[in-house]
C-alpha cells in the first residue's frame, strides 16, 4: 500500500518513502534531538511525526510488525519478567505469628512439666505470647514507607509502591536519557557568529530568509529573532531546496540560508575562518546553518537542543550521594551525546549514543547484572528500558503516556532537581526500616528472654509490646516532617 502522509501528521506505519522530501521528528522512538530530513527511499517509523513536507511512503511491514509495535512488546515481556518484590516483614510476619501460637502452647506444656502451678503456667505463656507477637516487626516497614509515600507525594513525585522506593535508594547505577530528560527536547540557538555585521543584524537576515521555513531549525532561528523584537524583513521568490536549504531575495540580492550542501550548489567557497567555525561546532554536536548572500557568507548559526538548567548540578548530587556510575543511554549521534556528556561531568565509557530502543533494554539489562540500576527517561522509545531496569523513574509532564505507564515513579514536573532529594529521601527511608526492625526484634527477644527465666508481670509485657509498636511507628512518621523534598 501507498500511503499518504501530510505535514504535522503522525506516521501510521514503518515505510520507505517514494516521493516527496521532509524533516521526520523521530525522537518518540530513535531519541535524536534533531529532525531527519528524509527523501525518496529512505525509511520512516510509525510513531514519528511528519514535518512540512507531504510524503508518499510505501508500507514496509504490518502495523504488529512495526518498530514501535516491537518496542511495546518489549514493555510487555520487561514488565512480566520482573516478579513483585516479596516483603521480607510480610514474609516473616505470616511465618512467625504461627511459629508465636504453636511456641506458647509447647511452653506451657513445659511449664506444667516442669511442676509450675496450672495458674502460674498459663499466666507465664499468656505473657510470652503477647510479648512475642510480631506486630512492630510486621509494621516497621509500613509506617516508614508510607511516610515517605506521603512526603514525595507532597513534593510531585508518585511511587507506584514500596518495593520502588526501597530499590530506588539501594541503587548505585543512574542510566539517563538525554533527548527531553537531560536536555529539553527543543531546538534553539545556541551560538551566533556574524562575519561582517553585528549579531542582531546577522539574526534579523537569518531569520528573514527562514520566514516561510516550516523546519523546526528555522522556527528555532525565527523564535530567538521574536524573543529578541528583531523587525523582519519582506522577502520574495522563496525556493526550498529539500536538504540543504532556502533561498529568498530582498533589496534586489539573492539571500540563503542552509547547511554545506547548498553552498556547494551555489558554487560558493568555505574559507578558513568559516571552516574553523563549523569544525568548532561539529565537536560540540550542534547543528550548522550557514547564511550568505550572493556569493558570500554572512555567518554561521548553531543550533542544539539544549540542556535543562537542574541537569549538571543534578549529576554532581547523585554522585556526592553514593552513586558509583551515571551512564547517558540516547538514540542520538555519537557526536552530540559526547558533547552533552562532557558538558554535564558524565564519564566517556559511561555514554552508549546511536541506540535503538532495544538497544537501551540490553544495556539496561547488562548493567543490572553487577548493580541495581535506576533508569530515567520520558520517551517511547524509553518505555521498554523503564520496565526492565530495578527502578524506572518517568519524567512527568515531558513523558509520554506510555513511560509513565511503564516506570515505577513519576515526576510530575520537569524538575530534575527533585531526582536528588528523592534518592536522598528512599535511602533515609531504607535506614529508617533497618533501625525499626532491629528495635523492633531487639525489644521481642529481650522480653522473650525475661518472661522464659524470670517473671515478667503481663502489664509490663504489654506496655513494653504496644510501646514497641507505638515507637517503630513514631520513627517512621519521622519522615512526614519533611515539609518538601
């Protein structure tokens, strides 16, 4: 089947494209920041957005074939793979309440052997059952983890359960997407260098000449010339030359604007002060438009997506907590996921760039063989990876529904910054439920220990057994006094 697909519209089918040229936004399922300018036989996924352009693609594959019906497939094996994390409390509760009942009865059977008065015996092992009991054991674990529930709740960050906030503060791997998690998945200009004017008359040109462009790059260029009040100017004989660029004429000139490709059609040299810019640009994984008029260049634009304010300082907190590894995990060029990762303090070895989604659950799953990997992401593309890893964190408002279906948290905002103090908050909770039970236990077999070989009086076995449990309990609670994270 041929199938037509207009500008601004979602692709419905893995195809390959046999007339018409356009940017293709694959960031939902390849992660890259930035457009794909497609053409005639190349190849387009369901689930990508179509830019300007109309498009004739041929169906390649049946929509349960298609990379985006694999990636939701994956979703659904990660998530049946991984079995409910088993209690330990509810484990040792439900075995031990029973161990309790049948150990009471046994001693006052003993007690009687050993020719105490009936009266005294059942006295003693009605004490012992009630100083035994598990109740603060069974409920150390819950009053802290529903305390810290709360407090994150408080703050925009939901726990789908305790087993994801206790595995979030045991983690000691963060895996990180980058497009639209550590960068805001926007394009803007980043880098201005006019060569023969000043930077505001550079970008009232640039701008003018990328008017009636619907490519995201030139409503990049157009937003910063709005932010910066610039008055355009009215431009005739737009040509879009798919690929590489426009050109337009005002005051009697021809004006353009494009990448190396349409330089070379215009016959136009790069001289060595523009080659060093755009060499400058390459190792910093920008994107390159060149602007000139006639036969010569004006200046160069460069043009990223870039990244979020919180990303850096968030980065150098997790590792200040106890984090040993920060691993960047992105569908986009090599080139600009090098670039982000030295921006931001994360290791070479740690950046794995050009991935597919199921590119993503292999390392994921791979860096879960030796820790407890944390994965956070906010794209389809990420949902598979989310599934697998010990924990997957969603971004909130920036995620798609289906990342958000697919992770254990969800921040609500884009608020990197709340990924620290949520860490922070897990692992104060984890410390919590150790000092409950050990308190918890500790207190039992003491008074265990007391009623079997002295006497301990009933009241005081059940003063020291519901003030164990009111104690566990107000120490969990602690965690409520946190006003935000």
């Amino acid at each position: 089947d041929i199938v037509v697909i207009k500008p601004s519209e979602r692709i419905p089918v893995d195809a390959l494209i046999v007339s018409g040229q356009s940017a293709v936004d694959q960031a939902a399922v390849t992660g890259e920041s930035v457009p794909v300018d497609k053409q005639a036989d190349d190849k387009v996924f369901a689930g990508t957005v179509n830019g300007h352009g109309v498009l004739e693609a041929k169906v390649t594959k049946l929509a349960s074939e298609s990379t985006l019906a694999k990636m939701i497939d994956l979703v659904t094996e990660a998530q049946e793979q991984r079995s409910p994390s088993e209690r330990f409390s509810d484990w040792f509760g439900a075995r031990y309440t029973v161990l309790v009942l049948l150990g009471s009865a046994a001693a006052l059977a003993i007690f009687l052997l050993m020719g105490l008065e009936p009266a005294k015996a059942f006295y003693k092992a009605a004490t012992l059952l009630v100083v035994a009991s598990p109740c603060a054991i069974v409920i150390s674990v819950p009053a802290a983890v529903l305390s810290a529930l709360a407090t994150a709740a408080k703050s925009g960050v939901l726990f789908k359960g305790g087993a994801a906030l206790e595995d979030f503060g045991n983690s000691d791997v963060v895996a990180l997407d980058k497009t639209g998690t550590l960068t805001e998945g926007k394009m803007q200009v980043t880098d201005i260098k006019a060569f023969d004017s000043n930077e505001d008359e550079f970008l009232k040109i640039a701008a003018s000449i990328e008017t009636h462009s619907e490519h995201p790059i030139a409503i990049s260029i157009l937003n910063l010339a709005k932010e910066r009040k610039l008055e355009l100017v009215e431009t005739t004989d737009t040509k879009l030359i798919p690929g590489k660029g426009i050109t337009v004429k005002f005051d009697g000139k021809l004006y353009w604007a494009g990448n190396r490709k349409i330089v070379d059609e215009l016959g136009i040299e790069i001289d060595k002060v523009t080659a060093a810019e755009l060499d400058r640009l390459e190792q910093t994984g920008k994107s390159k438009v060149l602007v000139g008029n006639q036969n010569t260049i004006l200046g160069v634009l460069g043009i990223a997506d870039t990244i979020r304010d919180t990303a850096k300082d968030t980065i150098a907190e997790l590792k200040g907590l106890g984090i040993k590894h920060i691993a960047m995990l992105t569908g986009d060029h090599p080139a600009v996921a090098h670039a982000v990762a030295a921006e931001l303090g994360i290791a070479k070895e740690d950046v794995y760039a050009g991935l597919l989604p199921e590119d993503k659950v292999n390392i994921v799953k791979k860096l879960s063989e030796t820790s407890k990997v944390a994965f956070i992401g906010d794209g389809v593309n990420d949902a598979a990876a989310l599934a697998v890893a010990n924990v997957g964190v969603a971004m909130g408002s920036a995620g798609s529904d289906v990342a958000l279906e697919a992770a254990d948290v969800a921040l609500l905002s884009d608020d990197l910054s709340k990924l620290p103090q949520t860490f922070r908050l897990a692992k104060r909770a984890n410390r919590i439920i150790k000092q409950n039970f050990a308190f918890a236990l500790g207190i039992m077999v003491l008074m265990v220990v007391v009623t079997l070989f002295w006497n301990l009086p009933l009241p005081l076995g059940v003063i020291g057994h519901e003030g164990g449990t009111l104690l566990v309990v107000a120490n969990g609670l602690r965690l409520m006094f946190n006003k935000s994270l």
